[in-house]
C-alpha cells in the first residue's frame, strides 16, 4: 500500500499536507531484511497508476526484488492514511484509516503465486513470511495464503506475523479469529503482539500462548518494553533498547525482520531477539511505516 502520513498532530479534518510513503506489513518486513542483508523479493499486486510505480521503485531503492509484484490494469493500488495524536512525551501515536476495498492487492489470488516468476522465487526461497491482514482482504487472498501453507516445500520455513486489523474484520471477527488462529498454528514462526494475542487468543499470556501454539518452533510475544521468545522447549526473555521513539507503527515489522534474519544466519535464540530489537529501533525514528 501507499500511505499518506498526516504532515502534522491534529484531527484529518485540519491536516492540509500528507506525505507519500510505501506502507504494508509484509513490505516493511522485506526492506527490514535486505537492511539486513538478505536477499528478499515481494509478491504483491499494485495498480497501473503512479502510487503502484511509486511503491515498485521503492522495493527497488531499498534493495528489494519486485519482479513478482503483478500490475493490475484495471484495478488501484491501495492506500490508507495515516492520521497523528501528539503525545504528552513528545513523540505521537497513529491512527490508520483504511481504503483498500476493491484495490489490486485485494485481488491477490492462488494463480498469483503460480506464474512463472513468483513459482519460481518460492521454489528458491528458504523462507516466506506473512501476515494475519492478507486473508482479511478478500477471499481469493485467503485462498492464496492457504495455498502457501497447504502447499509445503521441505526446507522453506513459513513465517507469520497476527498483525490483527479489526477493521479488516469488522462484522466477520470471529471468523477473523478463527482463521489467523489456524495460520498461526501452522507455522514455524510466528510473531504477535501481547495486545493481538489478547484480542484474538483471549490471552497476552506468554506460558499459555505457547500451550495454545505448541507446534511453530518460533514463537514471539511482544510489546513496548521487550519479547518473550520460544524456541522448542527454550525460552528467552529480553527487553527493547532504550531508543528516541517519535512513532511506533512499523516497527513490530522491523523487529521481525531481525529476528528472521537471526534465524536465517544461524544465530542463537538471543542472538536472533537482539538483532530484532536492534533493527526495531530504526523504525521509531520516524512517522514512516518502514526502515531508511
């Protein structure tokens, strides 16, 4: 998505200036990784129109691979806007307002994942990561995501983050529930927030998540002030770096993306959480969703 970040703190009804800015859970997450780096592509759709050639050259400014992003001649690309509150310490918090109905990604379906360039890049790839909000766009997107985890390869790992959207959701939530739960307990890595754990799971307990989730080998739950990890039987607690924060959104994708690349070089359980924690913090310098 593109998102148009309100320039200034204030309700949207008095902002006169937006800046244009490359959004999305998975995207932010594959910048985070070639920031790191690892070789990362993105499959995606995006319109025939300027924010979907905004939004391509960005991939490719940040050093990621967008020859699977599919452009869709009929269909826009999708946005949403991103409205500020100040805070009382300084930095401010954001609201997101959705405007992706009817969008190209929306139309993400499983014959995306079988052209020939993204068949190819996921027989390659040694891991997919994805998120809780693509099933919530549309039924030929759930069908794609289902088709990536009924399709297992032996040694690609699967990532997936909750990334809980109730307005993605609103008036199916608990089928919401029902099918993020599911991806969850199928993957190997799986990522969330104490507050989507609590919302979803009915529990931002880490002990009890984990025996909800007993399969991923990899489960994080974070919030503001650290992780608690899970890798098989071990367990790891660390807590975030002390960092200059002006906006937190984004920066759970930067954290995965560190961990990830961790897990991707080999590093230890700790090892994986500090480089996540350290590549989180360059995401909350900024109103931007992702990593420069």
């Amino acid at each position: 998505m593109v998102a148009l970040v309100a320039a200034t703190a204030g309700p949207l009804e008095d902002c006169r200036t937006f800046h244009r800015s490359l959004a999305g859970a998975e995207w932010n997450t594959a910048i985070a990784l070639a920031s790191a780096g690892v070789r990362t592509s993105v499959l995606s759709r995006v319109g025939d129109d300027g924010f979907g050639r905004f939004l391509t050259a960005e991939l490719r400014a940040h050093g990621v691979d967008d020859s699977a992003v599919e452009v869709d001649g009929d269909a826009p690309t999708g946005l949403y806007v991103k409205e500020l509150s100040a805070r009382e310490d300084g930095a401010v918090d954001g609201t997101m307002h959705y405007y992706r109905a009817g969008s190209a990604a929306a139309s993400l379906s499983p014959r995306t994942l079988t052209t020939p360039v993204a068949s190819a890049l996921l027989g390659d790839a040694a891991l997919v990561h994805t998120s809780g909000i693509t099933p919530a766009l549309s039924a030929t997107a759930l069908a794609a995501q289902e088709a990536l985890f009924t399709e297992r390869r032996p040694g690609r790992l699967l990532s997936f983050d909750v990334n809980w959207r109730p307005a993605l959701w609103l008036g199916r939530e608990a089928e919401g529930r029902r099918i993020v739960a599911d991806f969850a307990s199928r993957a190997d890595i799986v990522f969330c927030t104490r507050p989507d754990a609590e919302a979803v799971f009915g529990t931002s307990e880490p002990q009890r998540i984990r025996a909800l989730f007993p399969h991923p080998r990899h489960l994080l739950i974070t919030d503001a002030s650290g992780a608690v990890a899970f890798d098989g039987t071990e367990t790891a607690e660390s807590d975030a770096l002390d960092a200059p924060v002006v906006e937190t959104i984004g920066a759970g994708d930067a954290f995965a993306a560190g961990f990830l690349a961790g897990v991707l070089t080999g590093l230890s359980l700790t090892g994986s959480l500090a480089r996540g924690h350290r590549i989180a913090t360059r995401a909350l310098v900024s109103t931007r969703d992702h990593v420069d």
